[in-house]
C-alpha cells in the first residue's frame, strides 16, 4: 500500500481502532501511506516481513501482548536508523525518559493534534539521509484571540501590525489559556518568516534533559539511547520561528544556552564539536511573573531584558467579559457540526456565561461551547455555571472575615467594618440568588447545595431581602471583582 506520489509509508502500532482510524486518515492528509498494526508482535512481524521500505514509526507505548518500550529495543535490534515517534496517553516524564534513552526519536501525547503530528514527522524525517521532506504547511492564522470589541484586545492587534514584520525580540504574558500561542502565529504570520517554519516547544511540559535535546539536537552515541543523529529545533526552524511557552519554566542552566544562542545565532549538538550557524526568530511566552523569578533567582536578568524588547501583556476573559458572548458565537461556528444547526444561546444562559469569571479563559470557553455543542440544553449549561458562580462565592464569604472580628489585638475601625459587612452580605446574597436560579427557585434544593438547612435558608433570605419568588438579578461590580479573584 505505498504511496506512488512520495514512495513514503508509515508504520503505525496502536491498539485503539479510534485512534488508528485518525492516524490512518491524519497520514494521508500529510502527504503519506499508512500501514497499520494493532499491537508490537504485530508491528515486528510487519517490518521484518514487508517490502516497504517504511520512513518512520508511529509506536504507541501502551499495548497488549508487547508493549510500546519492548517493540521500541525489538525495533532498535532490526532497524537502529528508523525514525521511532513515541505515543501514549500517560505522558509523565518516566515515561518520556524511558523511550528516549531505548531509542526513541520523539514523542507525542495523546490525543495527537495534526499540526504536532506534522511536525515531529518533519523533524524525523530531516535527520534521514533521504532528500524528500514534506513541505510545512502553513494554515490561516486563527483569529479567535481577536475576536470582540475589547480596547486592550485591538491595541494589541495593531501593535502586532507595526512590528510584525521588523521583528524585534517579544515576550508575551498571559494566563493559561488567554491566547499566548495565538498571538505568536500572528506575529510569525505577519513577519518575512511567514512560509518558513513555525515551532513549539513547551518547556513546562518536558525534563530539562530532553528539553536541550528538542532544542539543540544531539549526534549519536553521545548518550545512551541516542542511537542516531537528530537535528534540534533550531536547525528545523532556521529562517522561520520558533515559540519559546512557558519560558519561565526552563532550566537556568539551559537559559546561558539559549542566550548564547540569541545573541550569536550559532551553538553546538549535544555531544557534537561542529557549529551550526541559524537565523531563527525567538518568541517566548509565560504565564509566571518573571521579575520575581528573577529576584527569586529562577530567571536570568540578562536573558530577560534580551527577549522582552516589547512585551504583550493578553488580558483575561473575564477583563474582556464584552467579547465573551462574541467569542463564543465565534467558537460556535469553528467547531460547527457542517449537517447540524447549531444551539441558541439564551438569555439565561448568556447571563449565565457573563456571570461566571472563567479561570480557564478562552480555552474553557472552547471547552465549553464544544459541550454545549454536543449536549445541546442551554438551561442544563446555565445552571451548571450558576452552581459554579454559588460555589464561589460561598468560598469568598468563608474567606471574608465577620464584621466584629479584631485582626490580632488592634481593632478594626468602623469604615472598613462597614465595608467588609457590606461586601459579606453581597456576596451571600449572590450565592444564594445563583442557587436558587440553578434550581429554579426550589428552595430545599437551593438549601442542599449550599449546605445549610432549610430553615437557615429561609432565614438568610428574609434578612438579605431576598423576596420568596423569582427575581431578576445582576451581579455587583464589587462582586464581580470578588468572584473573578481581584
């Protein structure tokens, strides 16, 4: 089953049919034929026996009869050169570690996105002595980060139009999920680099071993497991970008590395004496606050400066609670069933969303219109956020201290106790409003989910004025701050 337009062909062990199905089709998309086996006795029988001459092999590590790590030494044994890109859904660091060091040449968590799955194949294939490697593909930039009418958000829309192109060194910052990766497409998009190579690399989510490695390379024998030679990022990325997330989290050791290299654009592979001169561009993003890693002495001062020469600071959702509504439509649209129309947002659950502070901010908000998709009950959704509003603002009540409370012996004057009671008592009136929504004003249920008795309910709404029937209501701007975490 070889593909005719490459002379390219896959090797894939994997066990579960869903995910083979997506591999197999995902392959072909990229350009490549696919042959499939469900498990390592399977996938050994396969290489040994076929006539194809297989470019790479997909190799998940969890599988019955031999697992990942054992078909991986088997592998080693016939085929020391072949590209081995690891699988698994347990992507720990052990596990991680484990293949490399028995000849694994990358590795990928499941579930397997397809741009991720392109690159590991790209960056397999460039350290084999064949000529062809499949070209980068290069999709529209997504939008969704701009999406609305926030100031902050077209500020820096327009400050990503003026310097896109002359490409200074930038960090972003951001909270996880606010669209940092987001914002480096564009800039990679918007810069002369925009048909050469985009890349990744998480440094949070690897050791700081394999990390050097995903960067830099390495040539043979120059550990154990490092049964060829393989180009680094760098090298892969050379005239194109490279997306630096979670910075913060790099090793300082492998920070004097980095630096060296943005300031020389040249280094060295690990156990390598040869120097590869780059032109890559270095985008990094944190969510960390890196001037107190710095004083924490987690965070190189000199690296700090040389990457932040413009700094882009993404708000959270829930400081662009305008475009929240907008983005979800937005959201809605992109993850569109093409044979099926898709749900109304209500009122109610418009309110809902609008109320609910959005920890996770714009990837939970995906998240969310993809269940909303799926399940398709606008109330159901609504009354889950407003659950979720009540259970935080019952936590911010027991965090606020009672008004004739003294704070160690000095006592606490008058206009701040005015305050602090003003606050507690919005902030009760808001949890106990949201779960009587949540319930639709069942009050033994509202009782029970709130955890306290029914006659105390009943109490706490007389003294809060809370009227025994259904009312419209809108969260406080107080409150608004207080359930957002400010």
């Amino acid at each position: 089953m070889q593909d005719m337009r490459n002379g390219r062909t896959i090797l894939v062990a994997e066990d579960e049919l869903e995910v083979r199905g997506y591999l197999e089709m995902a392959l072909k998309c990229l350009g490549y034929s696919a042959e499939m086996t469900q498990d390592g006795d399977e996938l050994l029988a396969c290489l040994q026996s076929s006539r194809t001459d297989f470019a790479a092999i997909l190799l998940d590590i969890m599988m019955p009869n031999r697992d990942g790590i054992e078909a991986l030494r088997e592998i080693r044994a016939i085929n020391p050169d072949i590209p081995v890109i690891i699988i698994s859904g347990a992507s720990s660091p052990l596990n991680i570690v484990t293949a490399m060091k028995n000849g694994g040449t990358d590795f990928l968590s499941k579930p397997v996105a397809h741009e991720d799955l392109r690159a590991a194949i790209t960056r397999a294939l460039a350290n084999t002595t064949s000529e062809y490697v499949p070209p980068a593909r290069h999709s529209a930039p997504s939008s969704r980060v701009f999406v609305g009418r926030n100031p902050q958000m077209k500020e820096i829309q327009s400050l990503i139009g003026q310097i896109g192109w002359f490409e200074p060194p930038i960090l972003i910052q951001g909270e996880t999920g606010s669209g940092k990766e987001v914002v480096a497409r564009e800039l990679h998009a918007q810069s002369p680099r925009a048909n050469r190579s985009f890349l990744k690399l998480n440094c949070a989510a690897l050791p700081s071993e394999l990390v050097e490695s995903e960067l830099f390379g390495y040539e043979r024998g120059s550990f154990t497991g490092a049964f060829q030679k393989k180009a680094g990022m760098f090298e892969m990325a050379d005239g194109g970008t490279i997306l630096l997330d979670e910075i913060g989290d790099m090793d300082v050791r492998l920070q004097a590395k980095l630096l060296q290299v943005l300031q020389d654009h040249e280094f060295q592979r690990i156990g390598g004496k040869e120097t590869i001169k780059v032109d890559v561009r270095v985008i990094a993003a944190t969510h960390r606050d890196l001037e107190k890693a710095i004083t924490d002495g987690d965070f190189r001062e000199d690296l700090y400066y040389r990457l932040n020469v413009i700094n882009i600071v993404l708000p959270a959702l829930r400081e662009r609670s305008e475009d929240i509504i907008p983005l979800a439509e937005f959201l809605m649209k992109k993850h569109a069933s093409p044979n099926r129309a898709n749900p109304v947002i209500t009122p109610e659950l418009k309110h809902a969303m609008m109320s609910h502070h959005w920890p996770g901010n714009v990837r939970e908000l995906e998240n969310f219109v993809r269940k909303f998709l799926i399940l398709r009950d606008a109330g159901l959704l609504a009354r889950e956020l407003h659950s979720k509003i009540a259970r935080k603002s019952v936590a911010i009540c027991a965090a606020i201290p009672d008004a004739h409370t003294a704070s160690g012996n000095q006592i606490v004057e008058r206009p701040i106790l005015e305050q602090v009671t003003k606050a507690k008592q919005q902030a009760e009136t808001e949890a106990i409003l949201a779960t009587l929504n949540s319930t639709r004003w069942n009050r033994k249920q509202a009782a029970v989910r709130l955890k306290i008795d029914y006659k105390a309910l009943l109490y706490k709404m007389k003294k809060l004025g809370i009227e025994d029937k259904p009312i419209p209501y809108e969260p406080s701007p107080e409150v608004r701050v207080m359930a957002a975490g400010g």
